[in-house]
C-alpha cells in the first residue's frame, strides 16, 4: 500500500525534493559569500528578495499534493474500484493521508532547517541588515525553525478535507488556496498574542531586547516602560504556532474521514 502510494505521487515528491536541492545550494552558495564579503547585507538582500516567495510552498503542497489525494479518485471514479477490493476505505485514506503527511512534514521541517542555518550567517549584531531577526521579520519566522513542518503539514491535509468534502479537484485547490493564504496572513497579523508581553520598566538596570510592542506613558507623557516580547521566545513562539496547526491538521485529517464514510 505504501508503495502504491509512492507510485501514484512520485511526481509531487520527486519536484518537491527536487527544490529542495535547489533552495540548498543557493543557500550554501550564498552563505559561505556572505562568510568573506565586505557587504554580506547585499548578499542577504538579493537572495531574500526571491526567497520571501517561498513562504507560499504551503499553498503548493496543498494544491499538488493534497487536493487531488481523493478528489481526483472521486472524479476518474477509481474509489469504486478500491473501496470494493479487501483494503477498507479507512485504510485506504490512512494510508495515503498518512504516509503523504509524514513526508510533507519532513519536508518542511528540512526547509526550515536550511533557512534557519542559513540566516544564523547573518547575525543582527553585525549589522549586517535591519531584517535578519527570525523573531521579527514575520516571513523568516514562517521558514525557519518548525514552523515550515507545521505549515506544509497543514495545507497538505487542508487539500486533501477539501478534495473529500467537495470531490472536486478544481474548486478543491480554490478552498485550499484561499484558505492558507488567509490563514497565513491572519496568524502573521496574531503572532504576537501568543504569549502576554514582559512589562520592562526604563532605568531599572534591565535593558529592554526585543519586540516593543507598546510604550507605557505616565502622567507627563514620559515613557516610564515598556511591553515587550524577548528575543530568546523564537521557540517558545515556534512551537505554539507548530502545535496549533498540527491540532487543527488533526481535525481537517477527521473531517476528511467522515466525507469519505459518509459518501461513497
């Protein structure tokens, strides 16, 4: 069964290692130019500009991967076929989904290993440039660390609800798109509630490092503290944000249980 699910899908995975291969090399090219320049910040900045695109890898997974996982059995009518012979459609799907959501995971989280390496080349307190911080710069966050695992999990799985709760390829990959992209920018925009901000009063002795996210005002109008969120939280936040989306991969993974048994 698993090398049957290999073989219908050699072609997702076999693209998917292809790039990345290809995001590998770039990234070690780029870096070890970066280690000896004189203006590693141009370096980064040129590279960055095309890889920013990447953080949309999610979307992919879930249109090339996921999406067509059952729709298009439902379309070609294949499910006919494999629901009648000795493996259960609950295998069939757990399976598939199973092994498929593995190696999407594994994907990301190799992704977001090369970019995490990568980025360390280019430590903030050089000054190398103002948007190497993994914990501020929004899109770095999303490709570094676990997150990516997380991320590609979930659209995989997303694709795959809505291929069974639709049966349609088509309109399958347009619920898939939307509602990553949404997602995407939704979570960026509520990241920072993960967890309560530290109140760091000024003049205490303690020096304020990290994300200011708001000035605390006395009755003068002098700033007297401030909430921030530390610099030493990027796994703290990583992990919260890998966790919601692996428990809400976990009910898109049910609900597509529940169309496929519900319809046959």
């Amino acid at each position: 069964m698993f090398w049957l699910a290999y073989r219908q899908h050699r072609m997702q995975l076999l693209i998917t290692a292809g790039l990345l291969v290809a995001v590998g090399i770039l990234l070690l090219v780029n870096g070890n130019a970066a280690a000896d320049s004189p203006d590693p910040a141009k370096l980064f900045a040129d590279l960055y500009t095309y890889l920013s695109w990447l953080q949309v890898v999610p979307v992919a997974i879930g249109v090339f991967w996921g999406a067509p996982l059952v729709a298009a059995e439902y379309e070609r009518g294949t499910t006919k076929l494999a629901w009648t012979q000795s493996i259960s459609r609950f295998r069939w799907l757990g399976v598939k989904l199973g092994f498929l959501a593995v190696l999407a995971t594994l994907a990301g989280l190799a992704f977001g290993t090369m970019m995490q390496r990568w980025v360390d080349v280019f430590p903030t307190d050089r000054g190398d440039t103002a948007f190497t911080s993994r914990f501020d710069n929004p899109v770095l966050f999303a490709m570094t660390g676990v997150a990516p695992g997380a991320w590609w999990l979930f659209g995989f799985v997303l694709g795959t609800a809505a291929g069974a709760l639709i049966r349609k390829t088509l309109p399958a990959i347009a619920v898939t798109i939307a509602v990553t992209v949404g997602l995407m920018i939704g979570v960026a925009n509520v990241r920072d509630l993960y967890a309560e901000p530290e109140l760091v009063t000024l003049g205490a002795g303690k020096e304020p490092t990290g994300r200011v996210l708001e000035m605390i005002r006395d009755a003068a109008g002098e700033i007297t503290a401030l909430k921030v969120l530390p610099q030493d939280w990027y796994w703290r936040f990583q992990w919260t944000e890998a966790a919601i989306l692996a428990g809400v991969s976990l009910l898109l993974a049910v609900a597509a249980t529940f169309a496929i048994r519900r319809r046959s």
